[in-house]
C-alpha cells in the first residue's frame, strides 16, 4: 500500500506566496532587486565575529558546544536587560528570553497566546513574516488606522481593543513603510492598551538603526507591565547568527519558555557566547553609527532617484531610520502586474498587498535601498519610473 500523508489542518492552510515563486529570480545576479530585506553584508563586522569566535573556542570551548538552559545564556540576558534598562525603564535579566532570530519570538507568541478566531490587532500594514507567523495559529486579525506616522491613536475606540488577544506594532522606521510613530502616539497608544488592558507587542529590529533623529522612547519603556518587547542581532550585528530575544512579564515569558523548549530546547549557545564576547568594550555602540551612516546615504540615493525619476502621481516618504521606503502609487495601479513587467527588464521590488492583514492595497510598493550599489539604484529606479509612467498613460 501507498503511504498516506495526512496533512493537518495547519499545514493545508499554509501556502507559498506567489510573489515569494515571482522574486526566486531575483537570484540572478543581472537583476536589480530592491526587494529583499536582508541588511548589507558590508556592514557585517566580519573580523569582529572571527576574533570573538575565537575567543570563545579558547576559553570556553565545552560549555560553548554544549546545550544550556532554554532562557539563554545568561550574561547575555544581563547584557540585553542593561542596555534596555538605559533610558529609565527598570528591566530585570528574568524578564528576557534569548529567541533563534526575533522570527521565533513572533512564533512563539503566536503558540502562548493565540487561539483560533482570537482577536489580533495590527498596524495597516504589517510585516509579513509577523502576519506568517500568526496566521498558523488562525487568529482573526483585526486592522487599525494607520497613517504615514504609524497607527492613528485619535482613531481607535476601546470597542477596537476589546477582547483581543494582543496588539502588535512596530514603532520603529517600520517594515514596510520605514515609518516611525511620533512620541505623543506612543503615549496615547501605551494609555490606551492599559486602560483597555490588552497587551502591546512591540517588534523593533530596526530601533537602533535612526539616520540622525533622537530616539524615541519605547514602548516597553513606558510601561514594562504592559508591553511584550521583541529585539533582535539581525540588523545590528548580522541575521546569519540566528540571535534574538522577547522581554516580557514573567508569567508570559515562562510560558514562552515552555513553548520553545518544546521547539528548540535552545537558542545556539555557541551563537550567544559569540556575540556576548562581540558585544564587549562598547563594540556595539561604536559599530552601528556606521550601519547608520551607510543606510542614511544609500537612502538619500533613493530618495534622489525617486525625485528625478517617478512620476508625480505617486508618493512615497522620507525614512528616518531602517531599511524601506514605502511607495503610493494612482489607483487603479496594480503593483504585482508592475512587479512582472520590471522583472523583464531585471528590476525587482516588493508588492504592497501581502503587507495587509485585511483588505490589501494593491496600489502600493516596498523599496529595500540598503543591498544595491548607488549606480544601481539610479538604474533601477529609472526603469521603474519609466514602467510606471507608461502603466499610469494607457
Ligand atoms: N521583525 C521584523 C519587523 C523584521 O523585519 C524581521 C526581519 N526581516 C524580523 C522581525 C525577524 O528578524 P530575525 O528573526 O532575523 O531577528
């Protein structure tokens, strides 16, 4: 007899995105994608990782090979707390999980608090991988207002945060918009989920990565009781190394805890031993202003192009931080029909639509400005100009 595979529910819901079989061929190397939202490997600090791998191997080669405890290991957990810890909040190394990739602490959220049909709140839009995550547990996603400055607190009514399980936001240079939400909406934000007591989720990858601005305060800092923080090594250090963590209450954070055992037992202890050592003597603070650097000019670039190149109709914003651009284009444009057009002439970016929860625009795009060589980003620019152009004529 034939083996059976009987799939569950679960995995007959899942599918693979058609954009995701669409940009495979942004693989080769002719194409000019703007697509991916993998940071510059030219900021990775290569000698950095090789000397503290070393390090690592000679002083602690046993325990560095060996498994540790589900939490993480807890110098790092120290270190992380400490450093959030910095602008007034008082966080607790108890209170901080060591996830493989932030990526994991989206799932694991998903698995502690999400049921089927559970109300999940997020911003218009969202990032995808969040949504992904979430969507294996079928909650029903509920969306809020959201503007250029992020979720529009005037807006929302406590019949909007009723009953949901938690709201999850990024309000930091967001993926996809790069946009930032401004201090007086995080205040209202964090009173309003109090008063209605529903968690926040706060998902900041990109916090440290501000071109010149101040910092804004986050949202775990304004209320540590209330908010599940979700930080991550990817963009700050390099995404290989699998390394992120969930700052939450104690009684949230031990469930997650047994959920990732169950996962993964642990985060890579060779992983974390790495970057504890990297981080050491204040590396870290002295690496990512050039990361900021980098991205703060590549992203002039873009702007510059988009100016001389776009037609007037569409409209996009000027990131503060982070990796993306957010582009509004004329209705009646279909931005997946654009993808396959700019595919032929070997450009490639994000469709908006999948960003949406509920009711996807499709007259909207995410530009990635931090991988291409300035004299790429002039090419491809120009191309998808002159395809939009021509796209807003017929
Ligand atoms: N959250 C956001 C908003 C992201 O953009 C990403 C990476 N694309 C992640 C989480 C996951 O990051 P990682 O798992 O590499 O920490």
């Amino acid at each position: 007899m034939t083996t059976q595979f009987t799939l569950s529910g679960r995995a007959r819901a899942l599918t693979s995105s058609a954009i995701r079989e669409i940009l495979k061929v942004t693989e080769r190397p002719e194409v000019i994608s703007f697509a991916g939202g993998l940071p510059s490997p030219a900021t990775f600090p290569v000698e950095r990782m090789r000397e503290a791998t070393e390090k690592v191997l000679r002083d602690s080669p046993h325990a560095a090979l060996q498994y540790g405890p589900t939490e993480g290991f807890t110098p790092l957990r120290e270190w992380i707390a400490e450093r959030l810890s910095r602008n007034g909040a008082k966080i607790p190394a108890s209170r901080v999980l060591i996830t493989t990739g932030s990526q994991q602490g989206l799932d694991l959220l998903g698995k502690v608090l999400i049921d089927e049909g559970s109300k999940v709140l997020v911003e218009t839009p969202s990032y995808l991988g969040a949504l992904q995550a979430f969507s294996l547990f079928a909650p029903a996603f509920a969306s809020l207002p959201s503007d250029a400055q992020g979720i529009v607190t005037d807006q929302i009514s406590p019949a909007d945060l009723e009953g949901a399980r938690f709201l999850y936001c990024l309000p930091n240079f967001q993926n996809p918009t790069g946009r930032r939400m401004p201090l007086e909406r995080r205040k209202a934000l964090v009173e309003l989920a109090a008063k209605a007591g529903v968690p926040l989720v706060e998902d900041d990858p990109y916090g440290e990565l501000s071109y010149g601005g101040e910092a804004l305060p986050s949202l775990l800092s304004m209320n540590p009781d209330g908010v599940i923080y979700m930080g991550s090594f990817s963009k700050v250090l390099a995404p290989g190394l699998r390394l992120g963590y969930v700052v939450a209450p104690e009684e949230i954070l031990g469930k997650m805890v047994q959920a990732k055992q169950a996962a993964d037992l642990h985060t890579p202890s060779f992983s974390q031993r790495i970057v504890y050592e990297a981080v050491q003597d204040g590396f870290i603070d002295k690496h990512i202003p050039s990361i900021r650097a980098l991205y703060g000019a590549q992203c002039e670039h873009m702007l510059a192009a988009l100016e001389r190149e776009f037609p007037e109709q569409a409209r996009w914003n000027r990131p503060e931080g982070g990796m993306f651009i957010w582009v509004d284009l004329p209705e009646g444009i279909d931005s997946g029909a654009l993808l396959a057009k700019a595919i032929e002439h070997n450009v490639a970016f994000v469709p908006g639509a999948p960003f949406y929860a509920v009711e996807p625009r499709r007259n909207c795009l995410r530009l990635s400005f931090v991988t291409v060589p300035a004299e790429k980003i002039d090419h491809g620019i120009k191309v998808l100009g002159e395809l939009l152009k021509a796209e807003i004529a017929a």
